[in-house]
C-alpha cells in the first residue's frame, strides 16, 4: 500500500480507505467516474448513482405483476385451506358431540318389554328399590318390591329418575298390520262382564247361578283357580259373556299390556261383611282401565246382612250409588237363591248398550289370552276371547312369543266348534308353547310370518332379561353382612296353568323380608320333570307343584338326591307351607320362661358356704337346674345360677308353691331380707316372619 505525498500517517490512512472504496465504485461501474477526495462529494456521489431511474421493460413489469398476482393468490388460498381445515375440525367436535350427545340419551332411555316389576325398573335404572318405592308413595301409588308396574306408572318413576321409556313390544307389534274397519261391516256384539271382589263374597256362586251348572263342586277348597270364560245365553236371546277371575292377576297384567278385554266389571261385596282390601284393589284396578262398574250386594238373606253399610263405605270411597244420587247401578242380591240376579243382569245390559259395543266379524280375529296349560294328551291348550274378527280352526295364530296353526277348537263347555265370534270365548289346541295370560293375539297370514315375530320377541325378552339381571354389588354385600345370617330359599314352580304359576309365583315372593330372600328360579307349564330335580339339586331349590305330579322318573331322581317336592292343588296350601319353611330357616331364639317366686324371710352366713336364703315359694315351682335373679326395691341386683337348694337338711330337686326352702346362689353373698328370688329357664322357641 503507497502512502500519501503529504506524509501524515493519519491522512495515509484515511486515503487507502477511500481510495480503496473509490476503486470498488469503479470496477462496479466499469471504470466510469471521477476520484474526489473529499468523503461528503463520495458519498453524495454513490448516493446519486444508487437511485439512477431504471429503464421501464414492458415485459418485466408484466413479468411482476403476475409474480405479485400468483403470491397473493397463493396467501388467499392458505387462509381458505386453514378456514376449510378449521370448518371440518369443527364439524368433527360437533358430530362427535352429538354421538356423544346421542349415546348419553340411549343409556338414559328403557327399552322395556311389556310390564316390568318395581325391583326390575330399580336395576335397569341402577338405583335402589326404596327409592322406586318411596317415588310411588309421593304420588299416591302403594307398590310392593315385586309388584308390576303399568305404563303410566312405569313412565312417572322414570321421568322422576331422568329416563325416558320405550316399549320395544310395540315395534313388534307393528309388524302385525292392523286393519281398519268400515262402519258398514260393524256390528252389535255381546258385552265382556268380569266378577270382581274378595274371596268368599260369591263371585263363583254368582256364575254358578246364571249358568245353572255347579262350578264348586269342581274347584278345590272352594276357591276359583284358574280364569273362566262363560258364555251365557238370556232366555229373551241376548247374550253376556262372564270372566271368573282368581284375584283378578290376569286382569292387572291385562290392563298392563294396555288391552281393554273387559268391557263392565261387576263388583261383588257380601253384605254380612264390609268392603275389603281386595275389593278396593279390584275397583281400583277397573277404574284405572276406565271399565264401568254395577255393584252386587250379594248374601242380603244372611241374618246380619246392611246393605246400607256397604253404600257408605262405597261412599266414603267416593263411589256414590243411583239410590244415593250417584252415577254406579247397585243391586241387592243372593247369589245361592237367585234373588235380585235378573234385576242385575239387566243393569249390566243397560250399561252395555250405553257403550254401543260393536265388532267386525268378517276379518282376520283379534283377541285376549285368558289361560294358557299344558295337557298331556292334547299338547299346549290356550282359552282365549275374540274381540273382534272371526277365529276358525286352521288359523296361524300368534301370541307373545307362542305360535301355530289351530288345529282344534272348543268352548267352555269342551264341545268341538270350528270358529268363534267376537266376544266369544274358545278353547284353542295347536300352538307351540303356552303363551301369559293377557297376550293379545293376532291371526297372521304364513307361519313363516309368525316364526319371525316370535323369534323377534323372544330375542327382546332375552336382552331385558339380561339387563335387569341383579349384580350384586359391594353396597349389598355389607348390607347382608350388616344384617348378619341373611339366608336364601330357592324354589321352582311348576303347574297346570300359566295364570295360576304367575299368581303363585308372586305370592312367593312377596313372603320376601329382610332376613330371608325368597328366589322363584325356574316357573313353567308342565308336568315336574327330571330335569327339574336335576336344577333343584344344583341350586339348593325346593319343588312345588301346583295341580300336577312328577313322573317316576323325576320321583326316583329326587329320593336318590334328597331334593324335596311338594304338590298342592290349593295355592293357599302352598303358601303356607313356603312360609312354614321360611320359619324354619330362621335361627331360633332364646325365651325367658318365669317358673317361680321366692321371698326371702331370712339370711344365714354360714362359714366355707357363704349366704344362704330361708325363703317361702310364693309362686309357681323353683328347681334347682333353674337361673335365678335378685330383685331388691323392683330393681335386679344380681342374675344367676342356683347352688343348692334345700328342704331343711336335704338337698331336692324342686319345691312347690307355698313351702318353705333353703337357697344360695353362686358368687353372690349380698342377699338381704325382704329380696324376691325369681327363677327362670331360657328355651329356644322358632323366630316369625
């Protein structure tokens, strides 16, 4: 590097820099310009040369705009695929949401199957059976743990809970196309009268009278088993069919499914007697299905008979009769002489002709299961009543999960007939099970269509059996251990007829209480079979049968595995005998028996012996095996055992009444004069329900 002419070293220094800078100007600009040495004028200089106007080129100015076109486009586009992104993240959250949305609401809707039990509306909703109970109470409905529930009552317990109810019987139902009928084609049929009340009040000897047959003699113990179905022909031609019911199960269950079977109820009250528990159950059950009532006042030839007092109890109940002012036809009747009976069959009649009931003969039938049995020789024999259509023999029949082609029909009187008309009752051979009473049943076209509804069925009772299966969980557990000896008794029931099983299998269970859970695991039609003994031996089950026997085989079974089976032909019987052996189970207590009384005149101590009494029995017998207590002032001081017990000099077993006795006690010597010695023995006696 050349230093500057001058020679100051700081001017050499400053001159290499800006000549150094001037020569890179220059090169840059191809060697044009001219050398200052002033740095201002440099500067100035470059500053010029940099902001030279360029030349304006058409094809870089359109080159540009398109470069600056494209790039905004392209920003445009990723702020539309990021709203787009955004959207379709959104609408993901939100279907999501719903499904979630969706699912929350299936798990609080119940899909239930015809009627359903309070405890098994308690499991499906997995809450507990005393607030199901207690929802009842608050709205007025009294309602037992194993008591079924109709569909009002069914929907205010679960909207009470939050749940909604679906009954996934009527979607099968549907399937089952209903046909309109023309008001041309209807036409006047006869009513369908159910008997209501208590037992004993003459339901049966009321029938017995209009048919003119003995119906008792028939019936075991005098009580009506199994539901009747009468038709009965008045001598000026009309006719009236009569349901006989065995505490009305069948008519709840009926009223349950929603099927108005019965169009009058009459209400049967002995008039010795009063307007029972049972008989407000019945009016309750008729008002409920809005079926109207005609009160009997039945046994007015009892001496005893107030009819009068029947009325106002009916009056307290708010059930005002015609002679009182009221809107409900009464009569006084005797039911063995047949007083006052036509008076009450034309009531009936009238009340029938208010309801202007008519029916389509000429279509497919439509109708009621009234009791369903298995006959050994005959196979599954179902009675049923036609509402409405016309039922013939070679009919495919569907009812509940039951059906098939009929190949056989009968009426009440078991005299073959080939079709039945509305408001009739038949008795009806073919089907392949033995449907509940109060199934409604349909007449379909092929058997494959009625296979299909029936397996359909049969599949949906399959799931709620499954869902409300009882778990138990670790709050029971504690509960039963907090409870202490909690026992089980399991039993199987088999009988002659559906109705009668259910009747009897209800009753079983609500012998239920709180130290012993009463099980029906297995119920069916039919005859007690091996294989019933096989599942009696399995679970610890005991056997009941109802009108039928085991075989020999099933009798052979259960002597060799020690399992118990009774028969009864009277449900009374029955539940008795349950509740006997619900007693037996039950831990026996021990019971306080007081054998004697001593007063005690004077007090010896005697050395290496202690205290010793000379009292007077003032009642009852001491013995010396006996417990003993103190009592000083009505207060104990002291309880028990005896240790000797004297008669002067000799020791005795016993002394009675009104002798005098020596008497000490173990480890105690505090006995004073004026004390009473009261003995006692403790026994085991058997615990109640």
């Amino acid at each position: 590097m050349q230093a500057h002419p001058d020679g100051k070293k700081k001017r050499s220094r400053i001159t290499k820099e800006r000549v150094n800078i001037d020569q890179a100007v220059k090169q840059n600009n191809g060697g044009n310009g001219d050398n200052h040495s002033d740095k201002g004028n440099a500067k100035k200089k470059n500053r010029k040369r940099n902001h030279k106007p360029l030349e304006v080129n058409e094809e870089d100015v359109a080159r540009q705009v398109k470069e600056t076109l494209a790039r905004l486009t392209s920003k445009g586009q990723n702020k539309k695929g990021a709203k787009y992104r955004k959207e379709k993240r959104e609408a993901a959250q939100e279907h999501l949401k719903e499904q979630r949305a969706e699912a929350k609401a299936e798990s609080k809707t119940l899909k239930l199957t015809e009627f359903v039990t309070v405890s098994e509306l308690a499991s499906m909703m997995n809450v507990s059976v005393n607030q199901v109970i207690g929802t009842c109470m608050s709205v007025g409905i009294m309602v037992s743990i194993n008591q079924r529930l109709d569909a009002e009552t069914i929907n205010l317990v679960a909207e009470e809970f939050g749940f909604k109810t679906e009954y996934v019987s009527a979607e099968v139902s549907e399937a089952i196309t209903e046909e309109e009928d023309d008001e041309n084609d209807l036409v006047p049929r006869a009513p369908i009268v159910t008997v209501m009340g208590h037992v004993d009040h003459g339901k049966t000897s009321l029938l017995d009278h209009i048919r003119n047959t003995n119906v008792i003699a028939g019936e075991a113990g005098g009580i009506t088993q199994h539901i009747g179905a009468y038709n009965v022909t008045l001598a000026d031609g009309r006719k009236i069919t009569f349901l006989d019911t065995p505490g009305h199960e069948a008519f709840t269950a009926m009223r349950a499914r929603g099927a108005q079977v019965t169009d009058i109820a009459i209400i049967i009250i002995a008039a010795d007697d009063s307007v029972m528990p049972t008989t407000r159950e019945a009016i309750a059950h008729a008002q409920a299905a809005n079926v109207p009532m005609v009160f009997a006042i039945n046994k007015i030839d009892k001496p005893g008979a107030n009819p009068d007092k029947i009325r106002e109890d009916l009056a307290n109940m708010n059930l005002l009769v015609e002679e009182w002012g009221g809107k409900y036809q009464c009569q006084e009747i005797s039911a063995k002489k047949g007083i006052g009976v036509d008076e009450l069959l034309e009531k009936v009649l009238l009340e029938a002709e208010m309801l202007d009931l008519k029916a389509n003969p000429n279509r497919k039938a439509t109708g009621s299961i009234i009791e369903s049995s298995l006959d050994k020789g005959r196979g599954y024999v179902s009675t049923v009543l036609v509402s409405n259509g016309t039922l013939r023999v070679g009919d495919i029949v569907i009812a509940g999960t039951s059906y098939g082609r009929i190949k056989a029909m009968f009426n009440e009187r078991n005299q073959r007939i080939e079709k039945a008309a509305p408001a009739e009752p038949a008795i009806i051979l073919g089907l392949n099970g033995a449907p509940t009473a109060g199934d409604t049943f349909h007449v379909l076209e092929t058997e494959q269509e009625a296979r299909e509804i029936a397996n359909k069925r049969l599949q949906l009772q399959r799931e709620q059996g499954l869902r409300t299966q009882k778990r138990l969980t670790l709050s029971d557990i504690s509960h039963r251990i907090a409870l202490g000896s909690f026992k089980e008794l399991n039993i199987i029931v088999k009988g002659d007829t559906d109705g009668s099983i259910e009747a009897l299998s209800d009753s079983f269970i609500k012998l239920s209480t709180e130290k012993i859970n009463v099980n029906v695991i297995y119920k069916a039609v039919g005859q007690i079979s091996e294989s019933d003994v096989t599942l009696a031996d399995a679970s610890d089950a005991l056997i009941v049968g109802f009108q039928v026997r085991p075989s020999a085989a099933a009798r052979k079974l259960a002597d060799q595995e020690g399992v118990e089976i009774n028969t009864y032909s009277v449900i009374y019987d029955a539940i008795e005998d349950v509740k006997s052996a619900m007693e037996g189970m039950l831990e026996k207590v021990k019971k306080e028996v007081v054998t004697g009384q001593v007063e005690v005149r004077e007090v010896y101590h005697i050395s290496k012996v202690g205290t010793v009494a000379g009292a007077y029995v003032t009642e009852g017998k001491v013995h010396r095996v006996d417990k003993a207590r103190v009592v000083r002032d009505g207060i104990v001081v002291h309880t028990g055992e005896i240790n000797a017990l004297k008669r002067f000099k000799d020791d005795v077993k016993e002394v009675g009444v009104n002798f005098e006795c020596g008497i000490s006690l173990v480890n105690f010597n505090d006995i004073q004069v004026g004390d009473i010695i009261e003995t006692f023995t403790e026994i085991e006696v058997k615990q109640k329900l």
